[in-house]
C-alpha cells in the first residue's frame, strides 16, 4: 500500500495538528466551541536560515552515517546551541 497522508497531534493549553497529504504542510488548531479543527499555519515549512538549531540526540549513534556527520559538522561549526 501507499502511504497517502502523514501526520502528528500536540496536546497542551491548544491542541495542534500538523498533516501533510503529499502537497504542503498544514497546521491547523482545535477551536473548542466548535470542536471543530481550524486552519491555522497554512504551507507550514522549515526556515532555510535560523540562530538555533535543535536535534534530538537520544538516538544519535543509530542515525545513519550521513546524518552523524551532518551533526557533527554543525556542532564543530558552532552552529548549534
């Protein structure tokens, strides 16, 4: 089978979606009067330049060697905080 749509849900004070069907990132939050979900971060992507850069390292040594080195770049850089 095909994938056709990926996806993640935060719970906190707001409650977020975040899906993709293969055309754009959108995020959109729950509106509780309605319990409905709203459209709230249309084409949602990554910011090409940035001043912080995070990265879950928990699972560092079981990323694939072109990843390691990607991240060890960017901490030898400075890059990273």
């Amino acid at each position: 089978t095909n994938m056709v749509a990926a996806g993640y849900c935060l719970y906190s004070a707001t409650t977020v979606l975040v899906l993709t069907m293969g055309n754009g990132v959108h995020g959109f939050t729950l509106d509780p009067d309605s319990n409905t979900f709203m459209q709230t971060h249309p084409n949602m992507c990554i910011p090409n330049v940035g001043h912080i850069y995070s990265f879950n390292e928990a699972y560092f040594r079981s990323y694939s060697e072109p990843v390691q080195k990607f991240l060890n770049n960017m901490k030898a850089a400075g890059t990273m905080k």
